[in-house]
C-alpha cells in the first residue's frame, strides 16, 4: 500500500486562526460593554446630569436648539408625538421621554412639557447624558 | 494497487466563511452600540386650574440667568442648598421654579435635580 500525502493539507492557517482569536474577543467585548440604542438625533447635543437612573431611549421626542421638535428624524409637534403614542395601548401610564439640546431655552423646553401634557401624556421625562464617564 | 488518500484533509472546514461571518457580526455591534449612557429627571408644568390652595408651595424659586432667587433670597448654584435646608421639613416639600429667557436648559435642569435631591416636589411655570 502506497499513502500519497495530500499537499493541501499543508497550507498556513496559523494567521488565520490568531485572526479570529482577536475578532473574536472584540466581538465579545462589543457584545457586552455596548448596548444597543435606538438612533438618536445627532443635531442634539444632550444636557449633561450627574445623577444616575438608566433611562430608556423608546418613544423620545427630540428638541433641537431652536426649539423644533423630531421624531424618528421627522418634524412632528409635541401633539401628534403624544397622538401617536397613545395610539398605541401598549404605552398607556408610560412616561414621554424628551430629549432636549442643552443651549434650547429653557422656556421652550417648559413650552415644549407643557404641549406634551395637554396632550395626555401621563408623565414627560427629560434625558440626560451620564457625564464623566 | 490501493491507494489510501489522507483522511485528515476533512478535518478542518474552511475558517474563511467562519472570519466571514464573525466579521459582520463584528462590524454590526461596532458600528450600533453605544457606551454613553443616559438617565432622566422628570419635569411637571403647571397647568391651569390644577393647583388647589390646600397644597400651596412653600417655595417659589426663580431662575435668572445662573442666579437663583429662593422665596426673595439671591443664590447661586453653590449656596442654594445651604438656603433649601431651612425649609427642610418632614411633610413633602413643594416650590414653583420660575425660569426668564436667560436660562438655558441645561441650567433648568441642574436646579430641578438638586431640587429633586432635596426631596422638593417641582413645579415649572413660565
């Protein structure tokens, strides 16, 4: 019996598999040191807050600077935020979250809670950047 | 003549697709994670005709700019601890919190939290 040695046996994978070691252990770093939040606008550069309650980001109507107020990247007034917040029965007693620019004045911002109130929304929370972390 | 081919070639799968695949698994959780994290102060606007004079507010605070104005006592963010602490009491503490044009959002809600901290209830009105 002759055994004739298969020359692809050998290739180098030696590289390959420190590779993927590496891949790897980010991944799993990504995994669990980041989490996973919805988009949020990046025309609104949060208020920072020292207090540490972890918020949710579902359903947060935006506030830029000047005052004009998004949803999901399109214009929507506070009323047909909280319209179609309450649309949905799931949400009934959650809070309305607002994620307000810190330089918009803080009298829109008030303007702003108080539209969201006479809506229906039970309660408006504001969001706030962890700071110094 | 028998010829024996190598059985170890099946051995080993290819590990291209594997680096494939953890690759976008990668590159996903890269590009959608986040590693600032967020809280939230809630805030409450006075509404019309929702105050009874059963509860009224033992404080009424105003925001000028950076100075505060505590029931006619100037402060700052500094001091107004030193003066909320002589309205301490062991019943629920309420204030109204008045801001003017000058105050950002980013100073409203510094003044609601160290507020809040105090155990004071918070009402805003314009």
């Amino acid at each position: 019996m002759i055994k004739i040695a298969n020359p692809k046996l050998r290739r180098e994978k030696d590289g390959a598999i420190a590779l993927i070691n590496i891949v790897f252990l980010m991944l799993i770093f990504f995994l669990i040191a980041g989490t996973i939040v919805p988009p949020i606008d990046n025309q609104v550069s949060p208020i920072l807050s020292k207090v540490e309650n972890n918020a949710g980001l579902e359903n947060t109507l935006s506030v830029r600077a000047d005052g004009s107020t998004f949803y999901l990247g399109n214009p929507y007034t506070p009323a047909d935020f909280v319209e179609e917040f309450l649309r949905d029965s799931e949400n009934a007693g959650k809070p309305v979250r607002v994620l307000a620019d810190k330089d918009l004045s803080a009298l829109q911002l008030i303007e702003v809670v108080n539209q969201l109130q006479s809506a229906g929304a039970p309660s408006v929370r504001v969001i706030a950047e962890r700071a110094g972390t | 003549m028998r010829i024996e081919l190598d059985q170890r070639r099946r051995k080993y799968p290819s590990l291209t697709s594997l680096i494939d695949i953890i690759f976008l698994l990668l590159l996903f959780f890269m590009l959608s994670s986040t590693f600032s994290k967020y809280s939230e102060v809630e805030l409450t606007a006075a509404r019309i005709g929702s105050g009874t004079s059963a509860d009224r507010p033992e404080l009424f605070i105003s925001l000028v700019g950076k100075n505060w104005r505590i029931n006619g006592e100037v402060a700052d963010f500094s001091n107004a601890l030193e003066i909320l602490s002589r309205y301490q009491s062991d019943t629920k503490v309420s204030a109204i919190l008045r801001v003017n044009e000058t105050v950002s959002s980013q100073t409203l809600i510094d003044a609601v939290e160290l507020l809040n901290q105090q155990k004071i209830t918070v009402t805003l009105v314009r």
